[in-house]
C-alpha cells in the first residue's frame, strides 16, 4: 500500500436510498449502505462539520442555485465526501472537495465565491459555495430558467467536464437526476444525519443516452464494451514478460462517467482494461487482456514488492500487467461494499484465465509499483477482504474448493499444497507458464519426479488437472501419476506436452484418502524430449 493520509475524508456517513414509492429507473450508481466512522479533519486540523446541509442550503441562497441540484452533483461526483484527488491520466486535472471541483472550474469558482483556490480545495464551505457560484455563472451564460430544476441539466453536465456526449447523458440522468429521484441520507457515527436528499420527481432536460444494445467485454461479459481507440493501448511483447501475471488497481480521481469516456477518447492517449463504477452495478471493459493497456508509468521494481518476481525488474509494469479503475478517489474514507463485490468477481475471472496468483504480490495496488507519483486506490482501500472475496469467488478460500500446487512454493499455501524435485531439473520462463516459472528435465529411464502434493481433511474424489508451456521438444508421453495419501497408486495418464499450452487440461478423476496425496510427473519415458513440471490443480 502507499503511505498517502486522508486529510479530508467527509464526517464519515452510512449512505442509504430513500424508500419512496415505485421507481422508473434505478441509478447506475445506487446509493450503497457503509459502515460508518469518525469524522476526519481537514489542513487547518479542524473537524469537517457533523452537518452537511447548512453548507448547501447558505451557498444554494447564496448563489441563486437549487439546494437539491448541489447535493446531488455532489452525490454523483464523491458520494458526500471531501476528496483530495491527484493526477491519475495525463491531460486531467485533480479534482477536489464535496463538488470535486478541478482545473477551470475550480480557478472560477473560487475567484466567484471571493476565496482562493487552496480555500476552496480544501475547505468545505467554501468548496461548496465555489460550486455553487461556478454553476450560477453558467446558468446565467445558458439563460437557465433557475426555478425549473430539470433545466440545469446541461449546465451539469458541463461542470462535469465530460465531453463525451454518451458519457454526459450517463453523469446526468443516470448519476446527478437519478439521484434527484430517488433521494439519499447521510448518517454520522451516532445517527445523526449529515445530509439529505429528498427525493424530487423530475426529468432532466438533456437527451437521454443513446438506446442500443451494448456489446458485452470479449474478456468479461459481465462488462460492457467500450473499445478505446488504438493510440490509447499496444501490443504486448513476446516471451514471459510480456504475460500477464499481475493486476493493478486504480481509482480514477473522479466519476465512472467521466473515467472511462476519458479513457476512450483519442486524446488521453492511455487506457485501462476495465473501469468498475461506484456502486459495482456496471463495469466497462475498454482493452482486451490479450493487450497492452497504457495504465501505469513505471518500470517494475521488486524491492517495493517485497521482493517477488524480481526477473521482471526494468520491465515497463505495462507489459506484464491488467489495469482496473474504480470510479472514486483514494482520498476516499471508504468504498461501496457493491464497487469492491463486483471488483472482485472480476479480479476472479482475470486471474483464473490468464494464471495469475491470487495473492497481495500479484494483486496490487497503482501506488504500490508507481509510488513517487501515485497513491491509488488509497489507505483505505479494503485489501483483506478484497483478496478474501477474490479467493472465494474462484474457490480457493474454503478446503471445498480447488486446491492449487505451483511449482514455484513461496505462492503455494504451505497447510494444503507443496512441491519438491528429485534429481537434476532446470528452471524455465517462456511465454504460457503458470505463476511464476516451471521446471523442466530430460525425458530418461530415471525415477527423479517432480511432486505436487495437496492435503485433504477425508477421503474424496477430485478431478486433477496440469499446467504446462507447450513445445516442439516436448515429450508428448509425459507421465502424471496419482497416488493416495498412504502411496497407492490410484491412476496414471500420458499427456502430450507439445500442445495444449498455457491452459488448465484435465488428467482425470481419482479417489484419494485423508492426508497428503500427490501427482508425480515423471522423467521415465520415451528418451530425447523434456517434461513440463509447472502446476497441477486439484478441484
């Protein structure tokens, strides 16, 4: 993690959806239920106020701006918090406070409300009122009829800074009114409300999103495919380090909307694979795996990752790694449990078709391998969790689940899978591998295996399967053989290692006793290839 502080977290607030009546249309980023804590404390080491609705009533009367509107900007842009954002894309300025104001729009503001720039970036009050003041001037360039709420849209929309038209009918309608509908509360730790929102029927002036039918991500499809244009992502480089064999997590410094119509606009020049929004109900995907997304600027360094997968050092982390944006802030105080939920069944999937450990070293965060210039996702990102609902949505967290033996040890889990060599073996890293490397030994009348070994609790059945890196010197009579945990053998298979690659294959399905089983592969075959010990899988 980095060492960032959050200097200004809003009073920390349980958020919950107002329960009245039947609606239309369910915000993409529905109000989620969070556990609540203490408030935090802005520069000047002041307690940010335990009541929100003052500073949006005095600056709405102020400014001749509905209060409603400014809560709900508020809402769609930081769910009611005071961020500090930083400079996650080239091109994109960060944005700050309750209205996370940025660049223009913040310089105006503030000049408008009669307070600097730093006021208005770091306290709240005044951050609201150079809201509300930046979206009075626009109001009056666009001759908004000010009494009529649903008129304001387009000057939302242009706050927002999204250029993207889809991207601005998303923020509008299905972020800032979508929530003008539907009505939300804040509570501080006691109880007490920080803020409301009544719900107020209305339907913003702006034209709706496009109504089409959206392509789901050819990687995820659970996601929804929005290509980012070519400039924006490369090719990945030949050979193991051009494998994908760590994820990266990001915030993006602002809305979902806004994230990836940046991120798919020609002139950021820099993508992610996917962008996951506030409330987890929707994700994009943006590159294909199989690509180079453009989403971290740095060389791989192991010393600020605990030493692990030190042979990649040099390397442009873009290479060999998947990037996922979180629509928030890492100056946030906390996630939507929804955001992280959906965050990790992808994290799930990513990891289980592109062979990625599931652990802290190989899902990490962008501020962890980038620190000189970025802490994304932020302290209080919920890394044990995180990785637990990743474990578990690929069963890998309870002893029912898949039981995985690498050949690398240090990323097995020492109480269910190990793995040991007898005789001369040579460690190997060409491209398909699983984790981190495999071994490999000449094809010989010699009893030296490789073992993998796996610990069940009882007797059961499981269905074994291997992973190797395909070859053209590859025995294609590579012998696996199964043994219970009292050394019967309970099954054998040849496999031909010349195909099949860089994939799960299934050997077969055996019954094996309480204890610590294993799979052998053995060297004893048809001499003048190499076998492929990499990793076994017992499910």
């Amino acid at each position: 993690m980095s060492t960032f502080r959050n200097p200004f977290a809003a009073a920390a607030v349980a958020l919950v959806l107002s329960a009245c009546g039947p609606q239309a249309q369910q915000p993409t980023e529905a109000p989620p239920a969070e556990t609540p804590s203490q408030p935090s404390t802005d520069t000047a080491g002041s307690a940010l106020p335990r009541e929100l609705d003052p500073l949006f009533a005095q600056a709405a009367q102020e400014f001749n701006v509905p209060a409603e509107l400014l809560k709900a900007v508020s809402y769609a842009e930081t769910r009611w918090q005071m961020v500090r954002g930083e400079a996650e894309f080239p091109g994109q300025e960060p944005a700050f406070g309750l209205m996370a104001l940025r660049g223009e729009h913040l310089a105006r503001g503030a000049a408008l409300a009669g307070v600097t720039v730093e006021a208005a970036s770091t306290d709240a009050l005044s951050n609201v009122r150079a809201g509300a003041a930046r979206l009075s001037q626009l109001a009056t360039d666009a001759n908004v009829e000010r009494g009529d709420l649903a008129a304001w849209a387009p000057v939302v929309a242009e706050l927002s800074g999204i250029t993207l038209p889809e991207a601005q009918a998303e923020h509008v309608h299905r972020g800032v009114y979508s929530v003008l509908n539907q009505g939300a509360v804040a509570l501080n730790q006691d109880g007490s409300v920080a803020v409301s929102l009544e719900p107020v029927k209305v339907e913003a002036k702006f034209e709706r999103p496009q109504v089409r039918a959206m392509a789901a991500g050819p990687d995820y499809a659970a996601s929804i495919w929005r290509p980012a244009p070519t400039g924006n992502y490369g090719t990945r480089t030949s050979g193991a380090a051009g494998d994908p064999s760590m994820i990266i997590i990001h915030t993006c410094e602002g809305s979902y909307s806004s994230c990836w119509s940046w991120l798919t606009n020609s002139a950021a020049g820099v993508s992610a694979h996917y962008v996951v929004n506030e409330s987890g109900s929707e994700i994009s995907q943006l590159v294909r795996e199989a690509n180079r997304a453009y989403h971290i600027g740095a060389t791989y360094d192991c010393s600020l990752n605990s030493s692990k997968e030190c042979w990649l050092n040099g390397v442009q982390a873009n290479h060999f790694t998947i990037g996922i944006e979180h629509g928030g802030y890492a100056s946030q105080s906390s996630f939507p449990a929804g955001q992280i939920d959906a965050s990790a069944k992808l994290s799930c999937d990513i990891a289980r078709d592109n062979a990625i450990i599931k652990d802290s070293y190989h899902i990490v965060a962008h501020g962890k391998l980038q620190p000189a210039t970025r802490t994304d996702p932020g302290p209080n990102w919920p890394w044990s969790t995180y990785l637990s609902k990743i474990n578990s949505y690929c069963g890998t967290a309870t002893p029912s689940g898949e039981i995985i033996i690498d050949s690398n040890s240090a990323n097995n889990d020492a109480s269910k899978a190990r793995f040991s060599l007898t005789g001369a073996w040579s460690d190997g890293y060409s491209a398909g591998y699983y984790g981190s490397g495999y071994y490999y030994a000449a094809t010989e009348a010699i009893s030296a295996p490789a073992t993998f070994e796996f610990y069940l609790p009882t007797a059961q059945t499981r269905t074994v399967d291997a992973w190797w890196v395909e070859g053209t010197n590859r025995s294609t009579t590579a012998p696996f053989i199964a043994y219970n945990a009292a050394g019967s053998e309970v099954g054998r298979v040849s496999v031909n290692q010349q195909t099949n690659g860089g994939k799960w294959v299934q050997l077969g399905t055996y019954s094996f006793s309480a204890g610590w089983n294993k799979v052998q592969l053995s060297r004893w075959t048809t001499p003048g290839y190499v076998v492929m010990a990499d990793a076994v899988r017992v499910r």
